[in-house]
C-alpha cells in the first residue's frame, strides 16, 4: 500500500487517542467532576464514546441527562482544576509515535478538539513542543472539527497543497473534517472513536496499528538525514 505519486508536505494529527492516550488522566478529571457531585463514577467503555468533542462535551455527557447547565458549569471547573494539575500523569505517546515524528522531513501541526491551552499544556508536560510546527484546539478558530476550518486554515498558513496534506485521527470527527477540506485522510483503529463508524465517510486509509502507519509514512515521506 503506498500513496503512489503523492508526498506528503503536510501531516495534521488528532491528539487524544491519535497521538497520545490520555484516558486514564481524562477519566481521572472527570470522575473527580462527578465524585465531588455525589455521582457515580464513568465506566471506561462508556467513557471511550465521549472523546473527540471536546471537554465541555465530555463532561456533559458523564452527568445525568436531567443535569441543569449549572451543575455543568461547576463539573467542568472541577474537571479542569483537577485535569491541569494532572494533565501528565498517566499519558504517553503511543508506542513508536515520537520515533516517527522526529523521524518525517515534514511539517507536523496538532489539530484536535480539545482546548488550544491543554493541547499545549499536555505537549509542554511531555517536552515534545519542538515535534510541531503548530498546535490548533477546537477553541482556536470560529468551528471545529468535523468542520473544516481548522484543516484549511492550516492548508492555508503553510501555504500547502491539498492535495499534498494528510490528516490522521482515530475519530470519524477527524476523517470528515480532512475529507470536507479536500485532504487525503488516514483512520487509526488504535485510539478512543472508530474512524470507520459512518460508511458514508469513508478514510483513503486505515492502519491498524502504529508500525504498519510508520512504515507506510516512510514510504512516503522525505526522512531526517
């Protein structure tokens, strides 16, 4: 499998669940949200279904449907008190991620749904900042993922070709949102959401795994000398 003729000069990466595994830290925070509120804590499973939108999202959808929106508000400050303080604490690359990152000649830019300040806290808490040329949260501009918005202004600010860019994510969020901007898309299965769950929005390529996406990106990709 190889992308023929295309070169990547451009790879966009989701963050939680692409990237890094950030689960335990985020279902630390939130069930630290919903302790302090006299709920029940989140299963895991359930937890995996709530990822890719953004906090306010996944919090929301940890309390009870009849929750009022202040309730939420305070869950969220609980969340966010607690997550800033253990951003780090569990979370990891991916096995054979930074070997990859430092590994591609290309620009690589973070565009997730989590808030620009904790994707720069959490790449700052992992002294990985010098692997990326730009980090975009899903406050950086008016939309976010599956929107396009954030993929084009990055097409935009490095003065890219589409049809030279790529955007990796687990989530079916990130292959829409690569797809809608005229990108090539690739779905990892390794992560929190199913890149494959809407046979409509369909990736150019799935990996399952982070060796068999390294292989092929450095099959494509112009390597570090």
């Amino acid at each position: 499998m190889d992308f023929g003729q295309f070169c990547p000069e451009l790879i966009l990466w989701d963050l939680d669940g692409t990237l890094v595994d950030s689960s335990l830290d985020l279902v630390r925070a939130t069930n630290e949200a919903m302790r302090t509120l006299g709920y029940p804590d989140v299963d895991q499973a359930h937890f995996a279904r709530m990822v890719g939108n953004g906090v306010r999202y996944l919090v929301s959808a940890a309390l009870p449907a009849e929750s009022r929106e202040r309730e939420k508000e305070s869950a969220i400050e609980i969340f966010m008190e607690y997550y800033r303080s253990h951003i780090a604490d569990k979370t990891r690359y991916f096995e054979g991620i930074p070997e990859l990152l430092a590994d591609l000649s290309v620009a690589h830019v973070i565009v997730s749904n989590k808030r620009e300040d904790l994707c720069r806290l959490l790449v700052h808490a992992l002294d990985s900042r010098t692997w990326f040329e730009e980090i975009v949260g899903g406050d950086t501009f008016l939309n976010r993922k599956p929107h396009p918005q954030p993929v084009l202004e990055m097409v935009k600010r490095f003065s890219a070709d589409p049809s030279r860019v790529v955007m990796i994510g687990d989530s079916i969020l990130d292959i829409e949102s690569g797809l809608k901007a005229g990108v090539k898309t690739i779905g990892v299965t390794w992560g929190f959401g199913d890149p494959l769950e809407n046979s409509e929005i369909r990736p150019d390529y799935v990996f399952r795994n982070v060796s068999e996406m390294a292989d092929f990106l450095r099959q494509s990709c112009p390597r570090r000398v």
